[in-house]
C-alpha cells in the first residue's frame, strides 16, 4: 500500500516538527466529538484540501459512497482469511470449470428512493462497466444474465474463479436512475444505493451521510458520520489532540501512549503493508547494476537487522515478513513446505550475506565492499523526499549493510519523479510496499507483481511488476491458479509452492517489513471498533468497504 | 495618449509571455497523471490491478499524442473561449468550477489581511517616522523580528498558544462544518472567527515590510523644504503630519499596495495548509502533486492575471497622478 504509506511517512515527517514545538502531551485532551452530539462520528480519511463533489461509485475521483451508500454483493474482509460477508448477495457458486458464477440476491431490498431493488440492476451495472471500458477498472469481460427477480449468473469463456472477489467488490447501482446518464462524466450529486447510510448533506470542507431507516440490515446505530478535510496528517494529529475527530488511520506522536496522552482514544495497529526493497532485476530487460544479480539481493536479505530498524526507523509499529509475502500471521495457511523461514531473519545475519556474495564470485576490497569484475557492490536506493520513516529506514540499512560489505546510497527525489523512475526501470533500488488484492489470498500479489504481462523493457512504461521479474514458471503457475477455486488449497499448494520456491530464490523484491497501518479512535464515545479478537474489517478509514463495514457495527456511549 | 497605448501593448506582450509559460512549465514535470491517480485511488482502499491502469488511461486520455504546437494551438484557442478544460484529479470537474469554489476564501482572506497590514503599517510607520529616535523606533526591529521568524514557525507557535493553549480559536478550517455556507449571520461569523487566526499571522508576518517603508519615506520627507515651509507658517505638527509629510511618503507604498493586491490571488500556500483553509493555495499544491496540468495551468492563468493586471493599474494611475511620469517616457 505505497500510498498509504505515503501519507504516513509524510506525516511522521511532519510529526517531528508537532514534537519539537512540544504540541504532543501538554495541551488538553478534548472532551467530546467536536462534531456535536455524540451519535455524530466524526472521521478524516485523509482527504487533503477540499472536496469536490462526486458520488459516482466508478469514477477514479470520487470522494466517497463505496459500501456506505452503494453496496456490492458480498464483502471481503481482507484483514483475516474469512468467507464472505453476504450483502446484496446471500449465496454465490462457481459451475466446476468455474466458467460460471451463479449469486442469489437478497430479497426485499429497496433503493433508498423507494424503488425495489431486483436483479436487473446487478445487470445493468455489469453490462454498463462492459460497454464502457473507460469506467471498468475490474476488467469484466463475461456475460451477465437475470435468471429470475433474485437470481443472477456470470459466465464466462474460461475459468475465471481469481475474478470472483473483483465481481463481488462492485458496487451495484440502480438502473432507473442511471440508465439516462454518462457513467463517465456524472458526478451523481445526489447518490441512491441500498447502503446503511444515505447522503445528508455535502460542503466542501466536509460531507455527511446519515443512517437509512429502511436498510434491509440492522438500521445503524451510528445516526450520522461525518467525513471532514484537513491538510494532512499533521492536521489530523492536531485534531485527535483537540478531541475534534473520532477516527483517523496514520500516526501521531508518541503512538504507543496514546491511551495515556488523550484517554479517549486508543491506537490499534493491523500490518498489510509489506515493505521491500524492489529491485530492477531483469539484466535481460535492459536493468544494470549489481543488483541484478540474485545474490547481491539474497545478501542484502540477510544483511538487514530487521529488529534495529523496527526500533529506529518504525517506532516499533512494524512486524516480521514472510519471504514468500504471505501476510504474517494472517495468511500462514497459505505457506508451502519450500519456505524454510517463516519470516524473515529478525538480526543481521552477515556471514550467511558474505557467502551469498562469495559463492557468486564476489571479492572483499580494501575499502571493506565487495567488488566483482571490477564493479564496486554500491547500491542507489530511490527514496521519496519527507518520508522520513523510509529515508531513516534507509539509513539505517546501509549502516547494516556495510557491515556485509555492501554500500547502500540514498537517493531523494520527489513522489512524481520516484514513481517516473520506478514505472520506466530507471533505477536499482526503491523503498516501497506491495499490496493486497480484494481477497485475503496471496494470488493477487503475485499476480500483479511477479507477472511478466505487467512488466516491460526499461525505458517503457512498467505496470505493478517494475522489477521486471520474467519466470515462465511463475507466470504459468500464476495462469494455473487462475482457473482454480480460491478455496480449493490443496489443489493450488502445487503452484503456490512453485511460486514461492522461485520468488524466494529470485527475490527481485526483497522484504524489509511488515509496515503497521494504525487507527486512532474514540473508544469513550463509541464501541464496536475492530479487535485482536474480531478483526471483522481491515481497520483503516481510507479504506471505504472495510470503513462501511465499521459504521455499521459501531454503537454510541451514553 | 501614446504613453497608454505603449504600456498597453507592452503588457500584451507579457501576456502573451506568461500564458507561453504556462503551457511549457506544466509539461516539463516528471511523473503522469494516470500513475498518481491509481496510487490515490489505492488509497483509498481499491485495488489496483492492470486492468484498472488501462480503464484510467483511457479515462483521462493518457499521453496525449498530437505534436506540442498542435497542443500549444488548441490551449490558445480554448483559453480564448474561457475553457481551460477539465481537472484530472477532481475528475470530470471542470477546472473553472474548480477554481471558483476555492477563490472567494483565498481573495476574502488574503485579501482583508493585506489591507489590514497595509493599512496599520503604514499608519505606524508614518507615527514612528514623525518621531525618528524616540522609543517608537523600536517598533522597526520589533515587527521585523516577526518578518524574519520563518512563516509556518510563526503560525505554528501562534496555533499553539492562541488555538490549543488558550482555545480561542479553532485551529483548522474555514468555517464550522455543521453550518451550511450561506449569506446568514450565523456562518459569516463562524467564518470571521475562523479566519481570525490564518489573517493575524500574515497581518503579523507582512506588517514589518509597510512599517519600515513607510518609516524611511517620512524621514527623508520630513527634511523637505516644503515641510519647514509649513512649519514656518505655523501650521500644527498634525496638519503637517497628515496633510504635508503623509501624503507625499505614502505614494511608494500606495504602489506597493496594488501590486500586492495581484498576488493576493496566488493566497498563501503555506497558510492553507498550516490551517487546512480553503483556498487556492491548496488547490495549487494538490494541483503539482498530482500532476493535474490542467489545473496547475489555471491557477497559474488566474496569478499571472492578477498580477498582471494590478501593475497594469498602477501604471495607468500613475500616468495620471504623475505628469513626470508620461513626460519622461
């Protein structure tokens, strides 16, 4: 999740200059949600500057309405491996060959205009995302057809189970109101769907939505919730200060007392955020350097003290990582026999980093690096300019690096030149996080970033694998997986070993850590956030169906 | 009448020079905009995959593959009919409305705390100047302490302690959320004490500039032979303040004034976002971050506009204040 990130790190950032002006513990602690009465949730996803309207669930600057207003079928918690939570869906099965998908719709659902909800809907938006390739950032490509009022089936020319969860993930609008519009171009002002929540009113400095008394679910407990803009995360912390917001996802000084400096509130960390050192490993696709060689990374893996780094460079709010990037602990299941370590080594383990080397016909030089035909064992590492947390990581990592005889320089540039450098291979090395896809299931990583077809040669345009990994293997195993069931294990363990065995040895994204994405929430005045217990959502405000999912459950104190 | 036509064609000239700019310095920046868009939307919990990279792209029509005069042509052409086209990242917004929601804050703001440091810097400094050598000297390095403490320092510390310490005011925003923005008194006054913080830290940070000015121009004034003319005929030390010395000091600044009114347009980047305000400075920084050109091409159009116009002005008046001046030129 390099974006998220990116807010994070630019707020740690930030954060330093709120500690040194002494903002952090002194000043008062706030006493209610300043959003007024308390069934109010007040919560910044981080939108920075104003809000400019737009309530179309498919457009790519839409400011909200996902889950809370329109609904999809089923809801994928993708904090935890789990099934389904049903929504507008109750029950969805694949044919065999998994070509088709039937899904039985819940009955008895009405728009919030009052119209009834029925299966021509879910037709019509699919067959719309279709017709309009612009606005179909899923890629359906099947064939939707109403069986009856509440019956629904999606087929396809191939097996195409690894699409469930994407299909599952779109939010369903209504066709009477949407059939006379341009999907593109509206910013449907004034949202119907079938959520929990209906808009109540927009501004630019804020919009909120209120509960719909005739949601087909529980009505929420939660009256209205209010989504405000600030500058950035900097702001967000000053306001958790002045008790003025009731949830934001990114830090704030001094994160592990939080419980103590404001009482209110209490801090929970979820980690999904694989943090790698990627490299650009494809020497046959125009990448240079030394890293291009699977040793040299093999030894940068083993060089890293992962625990200093937690310690100096992540306040302590990381976790361990697994090599084969199945998400620790949640994804265990999904670990094959060929993974030895099960994470990462937490020290440095430096002999076993000097061995890689040397087996590989890498010499020690007298300045203490090792060289190899002449070229110095000296790594640029592309950091992005004020993500502090990253550039300290970095830091830190070549001080530890050196001591395996390898030199680690860091380079800063700006967001838009960072991602300039990775997407055309311009580069070595860059600090940066893999994500998710829209299932708890470790496909999706794989195949959007050891994919060849989201590859290309350096100097063209890369898509999520810039490290320009190329194994045939890998992207036949990706292909084989594609056409199995996500719950069939036993049958996938064959590819999803192949897959690990090669990513470990290539390693062209080596692991660091797992980044922590941390909540801060009022627990005075509302109960119900997720827990170490019930993990029913993925904890971040930013993440709109997981964030739609916690409304629902929340309950006001008193 | 020659004087204006040269001035006239002179600032067509600039014009012309600036709107050049405009269009160059946006398309030298690295990065595209489909990338920052996928990476904001990540964030905001979707996933991307490649298919999500190839619907955008053809969303916002990628790299545009018409040749640069081609492009350079139609920006022209559509800039003259007052279509600066659509925002990418408040896609499909235009870039028009964009820009109106964001310039009444920036302009009320900006603007009222200009003319309120203008007009008690020069008021002190004609008071100070008037007195030279007396304890009101120490007001110069008093307020150009206050000049030199870093900009966002001097907002953070007068945060602190008039936000957070004190509680007197809200800390960020432009107006209580609840309120529906409106001509009614309860949002305008939610609005005033809003702004009341943002506006005292530029008043403090600009002031000193208008002082000192001032100050100086009254000094070397008051040493004029007019000015012991007018003590000579006995006039009081007010009327020769007021009508003698002031008037004749105030014209650089009066200058001065105008021009700063033009940049009031561009608002105060650091102070939106100090203050989460709503303005244009904020537009303008999201704007280059995202790599909106569209965007960053009208805000910087409604700057050089602004300023532009506000030299255009000044000019103008001082062709006809100022016999000198049509006479030299």
């Amino acid at each position: 999740m390099s974006p998220t990130n990116g807010i994070r790190r630019r707020a740690v950032g930030a954060l330093v200059g709120a500690t040194a002006l002494g903002l952090t513990l002194t000043a008062c602690t706030g006493s209610g949600s300043g959003g007024g009465d308390a069934s109010t949730l007040v919560v910044y996803t981080g939108q920075a500057g104003d809000y400019q309207i737009n309530f179309n669930p498919f457009s790519p600057s839409r400011i909200g309405g996902l889950g809370t207003i329109y609904e999809t079928l089923f809801f994928h918690n993708k904090a935890q491996v789990s099934d389904p939570v049903p929504l507008l869906g109750t029950e969805q099965a694949w044919n065999e060959d998994g070509t088709v998908l039937s899904v039985t719709l819940r009955d008895g659902v009405k728009w919030s205009d009052g119209e009834d909800f029925t299966a021509e809907d879910v037709v019509f938006t699919f067959d719309m995302l279709k017709e309009t390739p612009s606005i179909n950032a899923g890629g359906f490509d099947g064939t939707v057809e109403a069986v009856d009022d509440t019956h629904v089936t999606f087929s396809f020319e191939e097996p195409t189970f690894v699409k469930g969860p994407d299909l599952m993930n779109t939010p369903i609008v209504p066709e009477h109101l949407w059939a006379d519009i341009n999907p593109v171009e509206d910013v449907i002002e004034e949202p119907i769907g079938t959520g929990a929540f209906t808009l109540k009113e927009f501004k630019p400095q804020a919009y909120t939505i209120e509960a719909n008394a005739d949601y087909w679910g529980d009505e929420p407990k939660v009256k209205e919730v209010r989504f405000i803009s600030l500058s950035g995360n900097q702001a967000g912390a000053d306001a958790i200060a002045a008790g003025t917001i009731d949830w934001q996802t990114g830090p704030i000084p001094d994160i592990q007392n939080t419980n103590k400096n404001f009482p209110n509130y209490e801090a929970f960390t979820q980690w999904q955020n694989q943090m790698v050192l990627a490299t650009c490993s494809n020497a046959d696709l125009g990448c240079t350097g030394p890293q291009t060689d699977p040793a040299v990374r093999h030894a940068l893996y083993y060089a890293l003290d992962r625990e200093q780094l937690n310690n100096l460079a992540f306040m302590e709010t990381a976790n361990e990582i697994s090599p084969a990037f199945t998400l620790t602990p949640s994804q265990d299941q999904y670990l094959t026999p060929v993974v030895t370590e099960l994470s990462a080594p937490e020290r440095s383990l430096a002999d076993n980093a000097k061995e890689s080397l040397e087996s590989a016909g890498w010499a020690l030089g007298d300045d203490g690096i090792y060289a190899k035909d002449g070229e110095r064992l000296s790594l640029t590492v592309e950091v992005v300019t004020g993500w502090t947390d990253y550039i300290t990581a970095i830091d830190t990592m070549a001080s530890q690096a050196k001591e395996a005889g390898i030199e680690l320089v860091a380079a800063q540039s700006s967001w838009n030149e960072w991602t300039e450098k990775k997407v055309s291979g311009n580069f070595q090395l860059a600090m940066d996080s893999l994500w998710q896809g829209p299932a708890p299931d470790p496909y999706y990583l794989y195949n959007y970033f050891y994919s060849s077809a989201s590859g290309a040669e350096v100097g063209e345009s890369a898509g999520n694998n810039y490290s320009r990994y190329d194994n045939p293997d890998v992207d036949a195993a990706i292909d084989e997986l594609s056409t199995l069931p996500l719950d069939d294990l036993a049958a996938r363990q064959e590819y999803f070993e192949k897959i690990q065995g090669a990513i470990i040895e290539d390693m062209p994204y080596v692991p660091v850590l797992t980044g922590g994405t941390t909540s801060i929430w009022n627990t005075a005045e509302f109960s119900g956030w997720p827990s170490g217990e019930d993990l029913y959502a993925f904890p971040a405000v930013w993440s709109a169906f997981d964030a739609a999912e916690i409304f629902k459950r929340l309950e006001p104190q008193g | 009448m020659n004087y204006f036509v040269r001035k006239l064609s002179f600032y067509a000239v600039a014009l012309w020079a600036a709107l050049t700019l405009n269009f160059a310095i946006p398309r030298m920046l690295p990065g595209n905009p489909v990338d920052i868009l996928l990476a904001k939307l990540q964030q905001r919990g979707g996933t991307v995959t490649p298919e999500t990279r190839e619907a955008y792209a053809l969303l916002l029509g990628g790299d545009s593959s018409d040749p640069l005069w081609v492009q350079y042509w139609d920006y022209l052409k559509n800039l003259a009919r007052g279509d600066l086209g659509v925002s990418v990242s408040y896609y499909p917004t235009k870039v028009s409305d964009v820009i109106l929601t964001s310039l009444p804050w920036t302009v009320v703001l900006v603007g009222i705390a200009t003319i309120i440091a203008a007009v008690l810097g020069v008021a002190l400094g004609a008071f100070v100047g008037w007195k030279p050598g007396t304890w009101l000297d120490t007001l110069v390095p008093s307020t150009t302490l206050l000049a030199a403490v870093p900009y966002f320092w001097l907002a953070l510390i007068l945060t602190y302690l008039l936000a957070r310490v004190l509680g007197w005011f809200p800390m960020q925003g432009g107006y209580d959320v609840v309120l529906t923005p409106g001509w009614n008194w309860e949002f305008i006054s939610s609005a005033i004490t809003y702004g009341f913080l943002p506006a005292l830290t530029i008043v403090l940070a600009s002031i000193a500039g208008w002082l000192l000015g001032m100050r100086n121009m009254m000094v070397s004034t008051l040493s004029e032979d007019y000015i012991l003319t007018a003590e000579a005929k006995g006039l009081t030390p007010m009327k020769i303040l007021r009508s003698y010395a002031s008037r004749n000091a105030v014209l650089p600044s009066v200058a001065g004034f105008a021009i700063s009114l033009g940049f009031v347009v561009s608002g105060s980047v650091i102070t939106e976002q100090v203050f989460s305000y709503p303005g244009i400075g904020g537009r303008l920084l999201g704007a280059v971050t995202n790599n909106d050109y569209a965007l960053m091409q009208g805000v910087f159009l409604f700057i050089t506009l602004a300023v532009l116009g506000a030299n255009l002005v000044v000019d103008l008046l001082y062709g006809l204040i100022d016999p000198r001046t049509r006479a030299r030129s």
